[in-house]
C-alpha cells in the first residue's frame, strides 16, 4: 500500500535555506506535489513534479526528486518568516477510474527572526 | 473567483446529530473528493467522485454519505455524530486523470462534535 513520510518538524534561521525531505512507496506514481498550509487554512499548492524528472526550479523553490530511493525534497531558499507552515509532500496514483492524492503526515516548517 | 467552496467553515453539534457539508467548485474539474485532517494533521482520502460517479470509498463508516447531483457539487452528509468525527474536512477538486494539475483545496470545514 501507499505510505509517505516526512519529519515532523524543521527550525530554521530566516535567511536560511530551509529543506524539507519526504519518502514515498508507490514507484508508480506519476506526479509528486508540494503542499502549503498556513494556521487555519486550506492547503495551498506550491510546486509538482514529474516522475520522469529529477529537478525542478521554481524562484525560491527547489524540488529534487530520487526515483531511484524514492525520495523527495523541497528547497526553500532565502527563507522567510511568512514560510511558517505546515508542508505536505503527496505522491498522485492511479485508482480504477480515478486517481488519488496520498498525503505525508506534513513538516512544521519553524522560521526563527 | 475561480475556486473551491465549502460551506459551513464551522460546524459545532451535539453527539448524534446529523449533519451535512456542501462543497462547489467552478473550475470545470471532473472529479471531486473529500479529505479528512485530524487533529494530528493527517490527511486521508475518504470518498471520489468522478462525474457523479463514486469511483473511491475507503474505509469510512457508513454513517458518512456523499453525494454528488452534478460534476460541479459534491455534498457530505454524516448521520449519529461521534466525538472521533471532529475534524477538519477538506473538498478538492481535479481535472480529469493524466493532467499535472494538482489538486486544488477548500478552505476547510471544522467540525467539533461535543
């Protein structure tokens, strides 16, 4: 069955590079995406990935992706105060018909002034 | 605008009760879903609808029940509330499968059953 991972929390400086780091079990996933989630809101979508590409650059966002070990992260760089948030990393499968999202258990992103 | 909306943003009841979350969205999408988030903040699938259709059901008592009268709504509606059904619920809506868009979001239901 689909499982994904991420660490609960991440500290960092603002001004700071921040990464945050996600494993994932489907190897047929097609497409990885990262979440944003600010106190008491919905979840916003940051970036996403392709399955056949091993980067992806998106102004302060860099995704890498290791299909290989089934890893992903998210580079924030120049980190900011208002990037406190929960993060989400989710892997996209097929289901019959349909797909679906499978969600990490998020990262606390903490940006310390 | 452009969105996903979902209605109450929040939601206080006794045990018991029976009560139902409406969800729209105007992008066109087919398929439209509910996610559940803890208190924990994990988030789990709980129903897919792809033009009216249900094509994904987890493990979800039977007291939850969607329904969808056109690809542009989708209702859940929760009879005999239980204090575990406190959460946030999410609606989400995709375009049709083999397109990169991801998933875009309501802005949550909060449900507190006491």
């Amino acid at each position: 069955g689909e499982d994904v991972e991420q660490s609960l929390f991440l500290s960092v400086r603002e001004g700071d590079s921040s990464v945050i780091n996600c494993t994932y079990t489907d190897s047929s996933s097609t497409y990885l995406y990262w979440y944003k989630q600010e106190p008491g809101a919905g979840l916003q979508l940051l970036t996403y990935i392709f399955s056949n590409m091993d980067m992806k650059q998106d102004q302060r966002l860099t995704v890498l992706l290791n299909k290989k070990d089934k890893h992903l992260s998210l580079r924030i760089a120049d980190t900011q105060t208002g990037d406190s948030a929960i993060y989400f990393c989710a892997e996209r499968t097929a289901v019959g018909a349909g797909n679906m999202l499978t969600f990490g258990g998020g990262t606390r992103l903490m940006v310390k002034p | 605008d452009t969105a996903v909306s979902q209605t109450p943003k929040y939601l206080v009841t006794q045990m018991g009760n029976d009560k139902s979350i409406k969800c729209e969205q105007n992008l066109g999408h087919d398929t439209m879903y509910w996610y559940k988030q803890d208190s924990k903040k994990f988030l789990k699938i709980m129903f897919s609808y792809n033009n009216k259709e249900l094509i994904i059901n987890e493990t979800v008592p039977n007291r939850f029940s969607p329904k969808s009268p056109d690809k542009a709504h989708l209702n859940l509606h929760i009879n005999s509330l239980e204090l575990g059904d406190s959460a946030v619920y999410f609606c989400a809506s995709s375009p049709r499968r083999g397109r990169r868009d991801g998933y875009t979001f309501g802005s949550g239901t909060r449900l507190t059953v006491v």
